[in-house]
C-alpha cells in the first residue's frame, strides 16, 4: 500500500527527515512513536504532498506508483486521506458541502453525520468555533465521505475527551473497514479485494485501546530508529523512555 524509500524531507531548507524507510502492507495498520519535534508530523505531510515539505531525497510509493512529486489533490484521488492537528478554519463553506466535495461517491451525509455526532453541524462553517473533539469528528466524517484507502491521523487523541476518542476510533475503524475490539479480541472486517490501510501517530496510546495496530514504529532524530509489537513498544516507552527503549531495541533485547 504504502513505501518509503530513503525519504528525506526539509522545511525551509532545514533537514528534518533522514533515509527513512517504511513499507505499509495493504490491510495493515502502523503506529508512529516518538518525542515532540522529531519530525512525525512532517513524515505524514510529506507522505500527503504539503507544500512545505520539499523531498530532497529518496521516493515514495503508494500501491505500486512513485507518487513523490504528485499534488495534494491527485493523492487525495488515488486513496490517501489525513486528519492533521490543527485544520483551518473555512468560512463560507458548510460542513455538509465540505462532504459533498470530498465524497468519492454520492454520500449519505446524514448518516455519515449521525456516526459521528455531527448531525447539529451540517449547516455550520467547517471547523468555525469547533472544540478539539469537534474539530477531530469533522475531519472524520470528511474522510468518512473520502472512503480513503491509506487512512493517516496525527494525534488524534489531541485536545479530546475520552468520549470523543471512543467516537474517533469508531470512525477510524469504519473508514478502515476493521470492527472493535470485543472480549479483548480484534474483530475485522475483511474485504479480500480491498483491504485498508493505516499510519496513526500518537503520543499516549490511547486510540490504540480502539484501533489496533498491526506494527510499531519510533521515530527519533528524525529517523525510523526502531519496529515492533505496538503494546509492548507503547510498555517500554511509558517505562523507560525513548532514547533507553530504541537502546534495548538496537541491541536486540526483548521490549
């Protein structure tokens, strides 16, 4: 679904991102570790084709097709969607023809509203005096409209409850295609001819109570410095820290 191959990324000519280099299987979902300012939000706005990234080196690839120097709306069009942290404001446009624009087919706006407790904000301006949670639940049901096939959030337990983080990761299991967790098992729904893809960033672990992650990664220094099983990588964060954990990790001891 997804490759990098030795991405590197700057922000006004300042280097932020070194040779990473990651492959996301198509059905799978990655969770992204890491300190503040390391460059995890830079990564999925590179992926996305943002304008302020410039790729320096190195390729990425989405379902097979080098996509480095496509724009944003193309990669919107082949199946990549993104919830980022702080969205604009849009005055002058409401949120229900916000989901008309994104819909890639004829979307039942109310319905998609209804899973996302945004039925009371159809008429308002996308995103004018939003909360936190409402600001993550309009994203959410733009993507819903989407039906993206490469599902990226940054931070989306930022700035919500832990009611807004349920409805989060319930919308994120339904773009995704996957069921919740039921007696500590993962139910997913499986569509063999086409499974779904995530990248999720994330500073406490929170939303992977709702959306399980098939792989961890961290990112340090503005590199992939380790894999692994996201709870017990999540486990060893929250003991020991980034740097001791990417240490043990290195030198092949068990996280």
């Amino acid at each position: 679904m997804l490759k990098l191959e030795n991405l590197s990324v700057a922000v006004n000519n300042r280097p932020i991102l070194h040779d990473v280099n990651l492959h996301i299987k198509q059905g799978e979902v990655h969770v992204l570790f890491g300190p503040n300012g390391t460059g995890k939000s830079t990564l999925i706005g590179a992926i996305m084709g943002f304008a302020r990234y410039t790729i320096t080196a190195g390729k990425i690839y989405f379902k097979g097709q080098d996509i480095t120097n496509l724009p944003i709306d193309e990669r919107a069009r082949r199946g990549i969607g993104i919830m980022i942290q702080r969205p604009p404001t849009l005055r002058g446009l409401s949120v229900r023809e916000m989901v008309n624009i994104c819909g890639k087919n004829q979307a039942d706006v109310e319905i998609l509203a209804g899973k996302t407790n945004m039925l009371e904000f159809l008429d308002r301006g996308v995103n004018e005096g939003f909360s936190g949670g409402e600001l993550k639940r309009s994203e959410l049901l733009q993507l819903m409209a989407q039906q993206p096939e490469l599902l990226m959030l940054d931070e989306p337990e930022s700035g919500v409850d832990i009611e807004n983080i349920a409805v989060v990761g319930q919308a994120a299991n339904y773009i995704l295609e996957r069921g919740t967790r039921k007696n500590g098992q993962t139910i997913k729904k499986r569509r063999l001819d086409r499974l779904k893809s995530g990248l999720i960033i994330t500073h406490t672990g929170h939303i992977l109570d709702y959306v399980p992650a098939d792989m961890a990664h961290v990112m340090y220094q503005g590199t992939l410095s380790c894999s692994g099983n996201p709870q017990e990588m999540l486990a060893c964060i929250h003991d020991k820290g980034y740097e001791e954990c990417i240490n043990c990790a290195l030198e092949g001891v068990k996280i």
